[in-house]
C-alpha cells in the first residue's frame, strides 16, 4: 500500500507561467558560437547519455533478465549443494562453476553501467552500496571456487579428533578432507540470496533518478479543484458546467489526479468563465487551496517500522513486557532441539530386527532384537557398550523435558498477544485523539467549506489500515 504525503499547492496567476516559459525558451535558444559547461559541470549530452543508460539497466525486461539470471543461479547452487556431499561434488562442480562464472559476467556489466549512470548519487543509498559490496563477495567466491576447486586426483584426508570423544578410550576416529568447494558453493548461494533482496531495492532508488531534470511531480486533486470552484462566490451553475467540461477535456478523464501543466491549461480557459466584478487575481485567489500530492514520496516499509517504534516508545511498561517475554519464548527453541536431540540420539533405539521363527514346540513366532544407540562395534567386531549413553535415562528426560516445556510455553503465548493488543490498543487512542484535536483546532470557516461529512469517521480506514501495519510489524 503506497500512502502519499498530502500538501497544498499555492497556484501562480497564468500570465507569471507565460513570462517564465518565455524566459526559459530564450535562455534555451541557440546562439551561434560553441557552448561550454561552466564550472566543470557535465554537458547536456554526456547528462543524457548517463539518464539512457540509467534507463536502460532499469528497464523491465532487462531487470528482470537479470533477476532471472540470479534465481537460476542461486537455485542450481543450492541443489547442488543440498543433493551433492562432500565426496561427489566435484562430479558437477566444474559446470556449476563456469555457469556461475557467466551469470557473474553478465552481474559485473549490469553493475559497471549502473555505476557510470548513478555515480556519486550511488552513496546516498543505503541499498545499491551493499549490494555493489554483495556483488564484489559476489564476485571473490565465485573465484575461490575456482582456486580450491575440488579434483580426486588432490585429495587429502587427514585425522581430525574423534566420534566418540567422550568415551573413556576413543575407539572410532574423525577424517576430514581438503575438497572444500561445496562449502564456498554454499557461501556463493548466500551471496546470491543478498543480491535478490537488494537488487529491486537498488533499481527503486535509481529510478527516482530518471526524471530529474523534468522536477514536476506534484500530482493535483480533480475533486479539490471542483470544490474550490463552487466556493467562487458570484459564480453561475453555467459557468461551472463549462469549466468542468474544459477540465475534462484537458485532462481526458473525469476523476482522479492532473498535473501541473494540465493546471495551468484549465485556469487560462477558466478566467474567461470569471464573474464580472471579480478581478482576476481575486479569482485565482479562490483557488490557491487545492489539495496536491507527491508522485515520488511513498510511505513504505522503514515509515512504518519507525512509526510502529515511535508509538511503542510511549509505552515503556508494556513495551519492555513484550521484550522479556520474547526472549523467554526465543528461549524456549534451543531447549526444545536439546530435548529432541536426547530423544533421536541417544533414547530411541538404532535398529529394531524382526525375525520369524518356526519350531515344533512353540509354532509360528516373531523374535525382536533391539539396538539402542550404546551399543556400537570396536575394531574386532564386538559389541560394547558406551557407558557415557543411558538410553532409559535419556527417555525419560527428553519426555519429561518436553511436556514441561509446553505449559509455560502456551502462557509467554498469551502474554506476548496480551501486550502487542495492549500497545497497539493505546497506540490507536493516541493517534484517534491527536487527529480529533488537530480537527477541533481548525476555524469554523474550514468545518462550513467541508463536504465530507463527519471527519472523525472519514479517516477511520486509515487508522484501522495503520492497526493491520503496526500488527504485521509486531509479528515479523
């Protein structure tokens, strides 16, 4: 939801527009000897070389070109990654590495252009700075996985410690080997996965860049400018009527918003349509209050993050409940893995064996062996015993642990849905009673020149629209 900043416009007389289009089309005409850009300033070429080329790396089909590009990257790496192991990874890996080396050919273009065209606008955004440091890491891994490539014909497996180091004599010892190439794959996708996030980020930015010198963004309310015109006192209902068809006809549409230009169109045709006794700067005078807008400005994801935080601020009791609860529910997932790892490693048996036997005594019966997860093999191939793994111990430990956990773990549920609907109840209230103080504070002549109707309702949408946003803020 794109929710746009309000403001009023103060509206020049048509003949002040004349005088300044006429002053910038002689200040613009050509003159016969060589221009030079004053005070090192780019020329109006290179400016426009630098926009196309900005256009063109923010146009949709390339962006998404190169969106696709990094998908496809990130997805073949981390199959890769995910179905491949240590030792056969490098079946694949010399195609995995040389696709990856093309798609970061065409990343390092895309950047390159993108930095001729932005340059130094490049540092007032967050957003495409790390994302030309994700594209550097971007590129180092890809050559890492060049220089460790794997290759059977340079494996080197050493000893590392050992399983069972717990154990009283450590029977079973731990190898490691030098083909690392599957774990910088692994960096390479996360890499990746940064670049997907920051890249739209980037070409939000660059796109305001565009239209820079054309700064006419303002964007003016159809609906204000008619009630700004049945205000004009003297005015005919005929006068109206043919405004409001020059309006229509300037602008091609019935409703909605108008630009500047198409403004400053319908205010010539309409000081013909003026009153007699009224001058022509009273009339324009009764349409300088119109309601306008920002094309650029966009209430977005950090507006609401900072809203949320700021309204939480006042709340300092109920905000720092929240806090601790979260922790205590955070801290509630490590000991639900120690729980469960009791459990799967240590209390549930390693093998279940059924074997049928048949004898003239007993008839038809199942035997079943069992093999907890004490038992192992040494190097003769007995069986022994581990001594440091109890598995009924282990049973009823990780049982136990885990029902426990659920009781306070329903309660920090509640309480952290009871604070969160607290703060954002009082945060509601607040923001309900400063918008009815703000239209109490208004004169009488605003109230009698209104249509809206009652004004406190008007906006309940908006503040309802902020309650689901304050929410999903909390719950993210």
């Amino acid at each position: 939801m794109a929710v746009k900043q309000q403001s009023q416009q103060s509206v020049a007389s048509p003949s002040a527009s004349g005088q300044q289009r006429e002053a910038r089309q002689k200040n613009m005409a050509p003159s016969n000897g060589p221009q030079h850009p004053a005070g090192g300033a780019s020329s109006p070429q290179g400016q426009g070389g630098r926009v196309g080329c900005l256009q063109l790396i923010d146009n949709r089909k390339w962006h998404y070109v190169v969106m696709g590009l990094l998908f496809i990257d990130f997805f073949g790496n981390a199959v890769g990654v995910g179905f491949l192991s240590q030792v056969t990874y490098h079946t694949w890996a010399l195609k995995m590495r040389l696709a990856s080396a093309g798609c970061c050919a065409i990343y390092a273009i895309d950047m390159l252009l993108r930095l001729v065209a932005v340059r130094s606008a490049l540092c007032r955004s967050p957003s495409s700075l790390m994302d030309v440091f994700a594209l550097v890491l971007v590129g180092g891994a890809a050559a890492a996985r060049f220089v460790k490539a794997d290759s059977p014909a340079k494996v080197v497996i050493t000893q590392n410690g050992w399983l069972d180091d717990e154990a009283p004599i450590p029977r079973h010892p731990k190898y490691v080997s030098n083909q690392i190439e599957i774990y910088i794959a692994s960096a390479y996708c996360l890499l990746i996965a940064v670049r997907i996030i920051l890249k739209p980020r980037a070409r939000v930015f660059s796109k305001k860049l565009h239209n820079h010198a054309n700064s006419d963004h303002l964007r003016i309310s159809m609906d204000s400018l008619r009630s700004s015109l049945k205000r004009i006192p003297n005015i005919s209902e005929a006068a109206i009527e043919m405004m409001e068809t020059d309006l229509v006809m300037i602008c091609g549409r019935n409703d909605g918003e108008m630009s500047r230009s198409e403004l400053m169109q319908f205010l010539e045709r309409a000081l013909t349509y003026r009153p007699k006794e009224i001058s022509a700067s009273v009339f324009l005078s009764h349409l300088r209050d119109i309601d306008a807008q920002s094309s650029l400005f966009i209430y977005g994801a950090s507006d609401v993050v900072t809203s949320t935080l700021r309204h939480w601020s006042n709340q300092r009791l109920a905000l720092s409940c929240t806090v601790l609860v979260v922790l205590i529910n955070a801290s509630f997932v490590p000991l639900v893995a120690y729980f469960m790892s009791k459990l799967g490693d240590e209390a549930f048996p390693q093998q279940v064996i059924k074997v049928a036997i048949t004898n003239r005594t007993q008839g038809y019966t199942i035997r079943t062996d069992i093999r907890y997860q004490n038992l192992t093999t040494d190097a003769s191939g007995v069986d022994i015993e581990l001594p440091y793994i109890m598995p009924d111990k282990a049973l009823k430990l990780g049982v136990w642990g885990i029902l426990l956990i659920c009781v306070p773990f329903a309660i920090v549920d509640f309480l952290m849905g009871y604070f969160q609907s607290t703060m954002i109840a009082k945060a509601t209230e607040r923001l309900q009673a400063s918008l009815l103080k703000t239209i109490l504070a208004q004169p009488t002549l605003f109230f009698s020149q209104r249509t809206e109707g009652d004004l406190n309702n008007l906006f309940q949408s908006d503040v309802a629209r902020v309650n689901a946003l304050w929410q999903a803020v909390f719950w993210v």
